[in-house]
C-alpha cells in the first residue's frame, strides 16, 4: 500500500507542478509579447499607450475573497469533517455580504440604515461562530443552544434600531459586540498554542485578537466615521491585512490538527501494542512471566551471562497439596494461594531476576547467582514462606517445594536444566513428606494448624 501511495503522490506533484509551468510559460509568454509590443510603438517613436484605470472596490474584493477562503474551508471539511472547520468557513461566507451590504450606495437613508445595521448584526454572527469554533476545538463547551437564542434579539435590534435611531445605535455596540466575541475566541486560540504548540493556532489567536482590537477602535471612532469618513479606509485596510493572515493560520491550524490526531492515534497505538505484549508473556492470574517470555529472554540471558561470565541458575517451586485445595476449597481458593505465592516470591526475589509461572501450581525462577548461592536460596524460601505472617490466612498444610540446577557454562538451552530442577523438587518433596512433624516447626504453619 505504501509504494502505491507514494506513486500517486508523486503522481499528483508532478500534476501540479505541470500546471503551475504551464501558467507560469504563459503569464510569461504574455509579459514577452506586452514588452515586445511595448518595444515597437517606442522603436517605431510612438507614443506608448496608457493602460486604462479599471476602479476596485475593497469591500467588493474583500467580500469575494471571503466566498474564495470559504470554499477552501470547505473542501477542507469535506476531507476533514470536523465541526470548527465548518464554523469557520460559515464565518467567512457571512462576511462577504457583510461587506456586499455596505459596498454600494442607497437612494434611501432608511434603507442604507438597515444595510449598515444588517452589516454589522452578520459581523456580530461572524464573530459568534469564530468563538464557537474555538468552543468546540477546545471542547469548554461555553457556547449552548440556550446562549445562541441572544442572536434573536440581537438581530431585532440591529435591523429596527437603525430605522428609529439612526446608524450611530448599532455601529457602536455592533463593534463592541464583536470585539469581545473575537477577543474570546483569540484567548481560546492562545490557549491551544500554549497546550499544543500549533503554530496555526499561534497565528490565528494573534489574527482574532488584532480584530478585536480594530472594532474596539471602530467603535471609539464612530462618531469621526460617520460624519468625516475619516478613519474608514484605513480600517478596512488593517481588517483586510488580519483576515489575510487569519485565512492562512486556519489553513495552518487544520493541516496541524491532522497531525496532531495522527501523533494522538499513534501514541494510542503504541500504548495498545504494549499492552498487548504484556498480555502475551504475562500470566494474567498471578501477573508473573509465562513461558513463551522464557523462550524470549532465554538466549538473550545466556549470553549476557556467557559474555560477563556471570553465574545463572534456576529455581523450581511447587506449592505442597495443592491439588487437595482445589479439590476441597474450589477452585478460587487455588487461585488465591497461587496469587499470594506469586506475591511472595516477588517480594523475595530481585527485580533483576526473573519469575516465571511454569505451569498449574509450579513456578521457574532465573536467578544470578552460583549452585551453592542458589541451594541456600532454595532453603531460605521454603523457611521465609512457613514463618511469614500472611501464610495464617492460607488453608493449612501449604508449604513450598524447591528444586535448584546451576546453568554450566556453554549452555544453550535451558529446559534439560528444568527438568534437573523438577527432579531436585521432587526430591525435597519426598523428604519433607517423610519428615516427622516434630522436626517441621515453623510458626506460621504452627499458628494455621491451632487456628484449624
């Protein structure tokens, strides 16, 4: 699938870098044939011709680039899908008849009046859904259906206040409105960059912020703008510069976003795979290794061991009457003997060491150390075990068996080892069992036998 994936790509890269030639060969070609014409009128000692003048409207411009950031934004959501991007591109479509609204002149005072008044209640809505896209990116859930319904009496305001009051009625408070609304939804942009070091984020909290700080000033000049005109054209200019800048961090924002959930699944993934592994050399029962982990770790130790020349050894322990527990107690208190002597061993044997569950009530212990170090190991279990304070809650009788086989040099594998070990447990076993009772004091099994 890679390779495939790969070929397209490079597929679609050379797409588009044909295309951009091809653009690039003509608007050239173009400039050529206009500076060769150029050339003949000036060697020809005519008179170059002027270009005509061609009027632009900024508020028309501006309103057809916002329908151009909206449809990227939607496409965007349309590979996406997430909710904040479609506010956006929501926000951006309102702002172009936002501006259509107020580009062109009214033969009516009231009509222009309710144009200006419309204009500002679709900023006021613009500005509603930039802070509700941070709402939802940031999931802080500020903004709730209940809250949405002060749009309606907002948007009665703006459409009947112009025609009873005038233009200065809603210019003022629409500016403020927006104001706080844009400042918000900065702050909520600052705080992702803080939390997840997007730069989009970065970019588009400076952007939102920039806005609310012109229409604060807006609304401070109004009265300067309605009967001067002073100051109009330079804060749509200031406007148009951030809504630039803004188009490009949420285009930023969006393709960060991507990799952020990509980073987020990948995490996700990696922490599953290791749950998984631990899973499977995991004894879920006793929580000690199993034997597949012994199959994994066994040429790993032998040569750690064979290269340091360390000595190795094993242990085999079975627990005494194990069966006859199972048979009288149930099942469920044989799994709670074998969890506690799988804590016990745990505790009495070094994390650099291993425990593995062998099998039913039989456990394998890989331990460092020489034949002689491990025989006294052996013996310091079985007694640690009868005298701990925990055994009084186990059924009486349980004990342990401890086999032990050192691991020669040049070893490569270790199961003809376990079987020396099984032998020697056996052995202890049988001496333990013919034992006389007298000479098996040990104050745990004391204490459970007067407790029986």
């Amino acid at each position: 699938m890679r390779p495939r994936n790969l070929t397209s790509s490079r597929r679609r890269s050379a797409a588009l870098f044909a295309l951009f030639l091809s653009i690039f060969l003509l608007s050239s070609g173009s400039s050529l044939l206009t500076s060769a014409a150029v050339s003949a009128h000036a060697r020809a000692g005519d008179a170059v011709p002027t270009p005509p003048s061609v009027p632009i409207s900024p508020r028309r411009s501006a309103a057809f680039g916002a329908v151009i950031v909206a449809g990227l934004l939607l496409l965007q959501y349309a590979h996406r899908r997430k909710p904040f991007i479609l506010l956006w591109a929501s926000g951006w479509l309102l702002i172009a008849p936002a501006m259509l609204l107020i580009a062109r002149g009214y033969e009516s005072g009231r009509a222009a009046n309710f144009a200006l008044g419309l204009s500002q209640f679709l900023g006021i809505c613009t500005a509603t859904l930039f802070f509700w896209s941070a709402d939802l990116y940031r999931q802080t859930r500020f903004i709730r259906p209940a809250r949405l319904r002060a749009l309606i009496a907002a948007g009665a305001w703006f459409l009947i206040a112009p025609l009873l009051f005038g233009a200065a009625a809603v210019l003022t408070p629409g500016y403020v409105i927006s104001a706080i609304l844009l400042a918000g939804a900065g702050a909520m942009y600052a705080a992702v960059l803080i939390e997840r070091r997007m730069i989009g984020a970065g970019l588009v909290a400076f952007v939102l912020l920039g806005l609310g700080v012109s229409n604060l000033a807006a609304a401070v000049v109004v009265p300067r703008m309605l009967a001067t005109g002073q100051f109009t054209f330079e804060i749509l200019v200031v406007n148009a510069v951030l809504y630039t800048f803004g188009a490009l961090g949420i285009h930023q924002l969006v393709f960060e976003d991507m990799t952020y959930e990509l980073q987020t699944t990948n995490r996700r993934l990696e922490a599953a795979r290791e749950e998984l592994l631990q899973a499977a050399i995991t004894d879920p029962l006793t929580g000690c290794h199993n034997r597949r982990f012994l199959e994994q770790v066994m040429d790993r130790e032998l040569q750690r061991h064979a290269r340091f020349q360390l000595p190795l050894s094993l242990l085999f322990i079975d627990v005494d009457k194990f069966k006859q527990i199972n048979d009288t107690l149930g099942h469920e208190a044989g799994d709670r003997v074998l969890q506690y002597v799988a804590r016990f061993l745990k505790r009495h044997i070094r994390e650099a060491d291993y425990v593995f569950r062998w099998g039913g009530d039989e456990f394998l212990v890989l331990i460092t150390c020489g034949g002689e170090e491990a025989a006294r190991k052996a013996a310091v279990l079985k007694a640690s075990f009868d005298a701990a304070p925990e055994a009084v809650e186990l059924p009486p009788g349980i004990g342990l068996s401890v086999g032990w086989a050192e691991v020669p040099p040049g070893t490569d594998d270790l199961l003809p080892l376990v079987k020396e070990a099984d032998e020697r447990m056996y052995a202890d076993k049988g001496h333990a069992a013919k034992a006389p009772p007298a000479q098996t004091p040990a104050p745990a099994t004391a204490r459970r036998r007067r407790k029986t």
